[in-house]
C-alpha cells in the first residue's frame, strides 16, 4: 500500500525563521534513500558567509542545516542551487549561482562537490565561470575499464556564448579528480536562437548511459515592457547515447523535418517572461525524464501561453516519446495555470509530474501518478495548498523558478517551497513540521513557543513509497 | 584583559549570557563531543539575528573555544559564538567569552530603555562605523531629491543595450534616477540635477538594492559606472546601503 508523507523541513532551532526560502531542489542518495539533501534561498541564519543545505539522514524524518555552500552573503545565502547525489560512492554535487558575485554585478556559476551527505567541510569549487544562468545538476556513476566514475552533467544557459547559449558541463571523472574536474562545455543548440536560448536546460539521464538534453530554443523574443520579454520558443530535445562524454556529444538526435542536430517536440510556442501569475513570476517552465527500465521511453514538460501574448495565464504541457525521442505524441495531459513542471519514472514505468497551479487566490501543489499516460485516471494529491497573497513576496521568484521530483528505486522523493501557515486544511494529505507551530491557532511560534512569528514561505520534502 | 566587547560583537553573530549545565555532553545530534563541548542553558540573549532573539529559557550546545579556560559545570559568562548545526535544537561555536558581570551594565541598561536587547545601543554604533567606511569608499556622497524616474534602454535578447547580459531571471532592469542634488558632502559632484543607474529588478539577485521612488529624499552614496553602463549614466547604486536617510548626514560628518 502506497504511503505519502510531507514534511516541513525547516528545524526547530529555526522556529523564529521569517525568510523566503524559494525555489528548492533536492537530492537522494540512491546508495541510501535516507540520506537526502535539499536546498532553497536560504540564507545561513547567523549571517555567515556560507550558505546552508538541509541534510536529513533519516529519510526526510528531520533535518538540520548545515552551511558549507561558497559564495553566500550575509543576507543573501547563495543564488540559484541545484543538487544531486552520484549514484554510487555518496559524493554530492551543486550547481549554483554565486550570490557574492551578483552583488558584483557578476552572474557567476560555480560547480562544486562534497564527499559526502557528513561532510562539514565547505563545498570544493571545481568550476567557475562567469554568465551562465540556471544550472540544473544530475549525477550518475559508471564503470570504465573497472573503475567507477561519477559523470556529472550540470545543465546551464551560458549567456556568454549567445546566440546558441544552452549547455550542458559534463565531466566523466567528477569524484576524484582536481579542479576542474575534467568538466567540458558542451554547447546543446545547434540552431541558431533570436539572441539567446530560455533560462531552463534540463537533463534526464538512463541508469545505463543514454543522456537527453532539452531547452528552450528562442525564435523570436521583444521588448514587452518593464521586465517582460515577449517570447516565442520551441521545444527541442537532444541526446547522446555516449552519455555525454563522446566525441560529438549530445548529436545522437536529429530532427526529423529539418535534418538538424536536436528533435523539436512542439514548435512556435509562446510565454511573456516574467509576467505574473499572483505574486509569482512566469517565464522558462520545463523539465524531462526517461523511463529507467526503457531508454527508449522519454517525457517533456513544458509551460506556455495560450493565446500568444494577448492571451492569458500559463498551460502546462506533456508529452512522451517511445522511440528516444524521434516522434512525440500530441499532449498527454494539459494544466492549467500551471507552472513548475517536475517530472520522474520509477522502475515501475510510473510518471510522476508533479506542479504548482495558481487558482482561485491560492497556489496548489499537485503530484500525480500515471502508469498509462492519463488515459485513466491518475493517482492525484494535492500536497499542499494556501493563499497566493501570503507572505507578501519579498523578492522573485515568490515560490522559486523550479521544483523538483526524483525517483529511486520504486519511490518517489520531490521538494517544493510554499506558504507555511500551519493549518490542516492547507495539508489535504497530512503534514509533519519542524519548527514550533500551533495549527489549532494556526500560528508559527519563536524558540520560547509563545512568540507568533509570521507566515512566511517554507521547503516541503515528500516521499511517496510504494 | 578582557577582549573588547565592540570587537566580539562584530565576530560572533550571537551573543548571550548562559550558566553550564554539562561538560562533555550536547543536544544536537551530528556534532561530534569531546570534553569541550558544552550543553549551556540561556539565560538572557544579548544580541541575536531575528531569528534566535527568542532563544532564553533554551539550551545550547556550545563548542568552547579551544584559546580560553573552559567553565566548570554551574559556571555562568557571556558566551560570544557563532552557528554550526540548526536542527532539533541549536549548536554553536565559541568565538570568545566575557565574564557574566562584565556585561551586566548592558542587561541593566536595556531593561530601562526601548532598545531590543542589551547590545543593541552597541549594535547601532557598529552599523554607523560600516555606514561611514561605506561612504569612504563611494565616489560621491550626495543629499538629494529624486525627480524623475525611466527605464534605460529595452530589453532584447542577447543583451540589453548598453548591458553585458542577456535576458534571464537574473536581469537587473536598469532604470534611471534623476536626483536633483542639494548638498554635495564627498566626491567630483556639482549641486543640480544628476542621473544615476539603479536595478530595478526584484529578483532574489537585485531585490536589496536601493529603488528610488518619486520625491524621495536620501543620502546617496554613488559609484562610478563602468563600461557599457556609463553610456546610460556616470553613477549606479547597487549595494543596499547606497540609500541613508537624510538625517545620517549629521552622524557621517560627526564621525569623520
């Protein structure tokens, strides 16, 4: 019988916590589920010069923080952060966005690696380079010749190499190796952009190998005012069935109207960047997963906006493929005002997506669970769900630019941030919480569990096994 | 001689009086014990980040500085430390300690004024030294009033106009900031109407830097632009205290 927990990962020793701890990411160790990592714009909370991660070495039960993340500033912690476990060997990688630099001016993306979930030491940096956007990071270990490796892929939109700016750094020797690392740039879009490609590069890699990339590749894009950029955008998927560490890599795809490297799965789309849906910002939703029982079997996500940019709100899209990405079906299962998109299979051939939906003055956290692609009913849950209006937002993104959901094994682990107020109604499915909160009151409470503290936005960890 | 309080403020994050309950013990899982480890109960913060200001009536685990005497069990002083482990309950290292008397007078004056908590009188003094050293090392320090407020440039993919980047999350959104200058305290400024560079952006990454809105009067601290971003203006503010209230000019000049 399946079971779902959900907990509020921010610790007691945080109960006076009032900062807006978006856009989280996660990590389990596939050697040992109960060793997970997440991570969000948390900043250290003595104000020092590391940033944290919450580590849980109890399959997400309870979690400390730990600050050993380079690049964080006193109010900031650090910018964007992505990591992921290798497979084997329990080595942890980041990808983040280095927050001193930003006060710089400076977008700057570092690649780090720690030894392990115990390890106290700060992050080593093995890379660092200036202008890449967004890095997303997935770990995977292989054996060559008797020795395993850890091949780390960092997924990124490398905005000094525009116009053709989604990459992928991949390094075939991660673990053990001196900075940096063995890590190669590798560029992704092989077309050429208007300007630049979106901020989302994603990866899904198979247990034996096989590698896909997608993005966002920007046909057209124009000044829609303020901060919005009107965009029209395909969505493109490339693979590489070297993993990544070939010559050539990521070429192995080839699309099958036009000849060139990297098969578009929806074309002429469009999303106004950075208009809002509530107090959250839009613009670059889009993630992928492969079956790990099939290589052959991948699925896309993707956001968009109906209507070209008259139109309104935020559609997510998904779609399969069953020949490594060659043809792709119409859409499987359509969202509305919905963004966020995570995507996972289990060894079971189960979907998981799981999204944030904007509705009715709330904001939905929404898993489902899919063994034919809708055409029955999913497994639904909503996780979580609370007013869009509270906290108001102090910065962007309100909720982050991503979540995320993984699979090992047959079990499915995600994270995502939102409103904390302690209140059942919110936690349809149930909810465990770290930090002093009165739900009958429906209040935070300070370290003295007496002081309210006021709602603000919090990283959820959920595990569904099967 | 007792390290100067001002001084352990500035390198320990959290400050508070504490008796010993136990030696060679903790309250956190994961931090490793030895015999300087420390379970101390708080018996009054001193000064804290928000978050831990609530932290009396707890018990702490403190990792005593290897530099200093330890305590004995039922010893109390005033432990200065820094964070290292948040989960169940909260571990610390010790970055130096005073004994409990020396910062009584704090305790007493705090109790008879407004202040938040005892250092906090001291905490202001120390954001004033920053503000100044801040100042020192702006290119102008001007008092002046905004009058206008527009965008620089449009947004194109690949770059903005006079920018480096390309379109992301990330984008500051440069604005213009016409102040109209009243009172130059420092830097090659002349009185009158000056434009200054501003990210209007309220991403993660910009959202702490200064956004000037209409009449606002300030203390500015400018600096000087570089590259592409001098063709839109010969000053930026990025950093948020680039903005003081108009009534810091008096505590800068004092100080100086």
């Amino acid at each position: 019988m399946p079971t779902l927990k959900i907990v509020n990962i921010t610790p007691v020793a945080l109960s006076g916590n009032r900062t807006q701890d978006a856009e989280p990411d996660l990590a389990v160790n596939p050697e040992h589920p109960n060793e997970v990592v997440a991570t969000a714009f948390t900043p250290d909370p003595m104000g020092g010069s590391l940033a944290p991660i919450y580590v849980s070495t109890d399959g997400g039960d309870t979690w400390i923080l730990r600050s050993i993340v380079p690049g964080g500033t006193p109010t900031l912690g650090t910018g964007d952060i992505s990591v992921s476990f290798a497979s084997e060997g329990g080595a942890l990688y980041a990808g983040i966005l280095n927050a001193k630099a930003s006060l710089q001016d400076i977008l700057r993306m570092q690649i780090l690696r720690s030894p392990g979930i115990s390890s106290t030491a700060p992050m080593e940096v093995l890379v660092s380079r200036d202008r890449p956007d967004q890095p997303a990071v997935v770990a995977g270990s292989f054996e060559t010749d008797g020795v395993t490796r850890d091949r780390v892929y960092v997924a990124n939109n490398d905005l000094g190499r525009a116009p053709r700016t989604a990459a992928v750094d991949v390094s075939d020797g991660a673990r053990t190796a001196a900075p940096p690392a063995g890590f190669v740039r590798n560029r992704v879009e092989q077309r050429t952009p208007d300007g630049q490609d979106g901020p989302p590069v994603r990866i899904a890699l198979h247990p034996e190998g096989t590698v896909y990339a997608t993005f966002e590749s920007w046909q057209n894009a124009t000044d829609g005012g303020g901060d919005i950029v009107n965009v029209t955008f395909d969505v493109v998927v490339t693979r590489d069935d070297s993993g990544g560490v070939g010559a050539n890599p990521f070429q192995d795809l080839k699309d099958a109207d036009d000849s060139a490297i990297g098969q578009r799965v929806a074309t002429g789309r469009v999303e106004k960047f950075n208009a809002f849906m509530g107090q959250e910002r839009l613009g670059g939703d889009l993630a992928i997963a492969v079956d790990p029982t099939d290589a052959a079997r991948v699925r896309v996500a993707w956001c968009d906006r109906v209507g070209a940019s008259a139109g309104v709100g935020c559609i997510l899209h998904v779609r399969h493929s069953t020949d490594f990405g060659q043809t792709w079906s119409d859409d499987v299962r359509t969202v509305t005002n919905a963004k966020n998109p995570a995507l996972a299979v289990n060894t079971d051939g189960l979907l998981g997506l799981a999204y944030q939906q904007f509705g009715q003055e709330q904001w939905a956290t929404v898993l489902e669970l899919t063994a034919d692609d809708w055409q029955t009913p999913p497994e639904r849950h909503v996780l979580h769900q609370a007013p869009a209006n509270v906290p108001t937002a102090r910065f962007l993104p309100f909720l982050g630019d991503y979540i995320r959901l993984l699979t090992v094994g047959r079990d499915f682990y995600g994270v995502f941030s939102g409103n904390n107020t302690p209140d059942h109604a919110n936690f349809p499915e149930g909810v465990t919480y770290q930090r002093h909160a009165d739900f009958v009151s429906h209040q935070l409470l300070d370290l003295d569990n007496v002081t309210r503290v006021p709602p603000s936005i919090d990283p959820f960890f959920y595990h569904r096994t099967a | 001689m007792p390290e100067d309080v001002r001084e352990l403020i500035r390198k320990a994050p959290l400050s508070f009086v504490g008796t010993v309950t136990r030696l060679g013990d903790a309250r956190v899982a994961d931090v490793p014990v030895d015999e300087r480890t420390a379970v101390v109960q708080v018996d009054a913060v001193l000064h804290a980040p928000d978050a831990f200001k609530k932290l009396a009536g707890s018990e702490v685990t403190v990792q005593l500085s290897a530099e200093l005497d330890p305590p004995a069990v039922g010893d109390a002083a005033a432990f200065f430390t820094d964070g290292t482990v948040y989960g169940q309950g909260l571990a610390v290292h010790e970055v130096g300690r005073l004994p409990a008397d020396a910062v009584q007078p704090h305790l007493s004056r705090a109790a008879r004024t407004a202040d938040a908590m005892p250092f906090s009188a001291l905490e202001r003094d120390i954001e004033d030294e920053d503000m100044v050293t801040h100042a020192d090392e702006a290119d102008a320090v001007v008092i002046g009033v905004v009058v206008g407020l527009e965008q620089a440039g449009r947004r194109q993919a690949g770059g903005e106009q006079a920018g480096v980047e390309g379109v992301s999350e990330h984008t500051p959104n440069w604005w213009l900031a016409q102040l109209d200058v009243g009172h130059v305290e420092q830097g090659d400024v002349t009185e009158g109407p000056i434009t200054v560079l501003y990210p209007n952006s309220r991403d993660f990454r910009w959202f702490q830097a200064p956004k000037p809105h209409a009449s606002q009067e300030g203390m500015w601290f400018l600096h000087a632009t570089e590259g592409a971003l001098a063709e839109w203006a010969p000053f930026q503010i990025l950093h948020p205290d680039d903005y003081q209230p108009v009534q810091k000019l008096e505590t800068l000049q004092a100080r100086r």
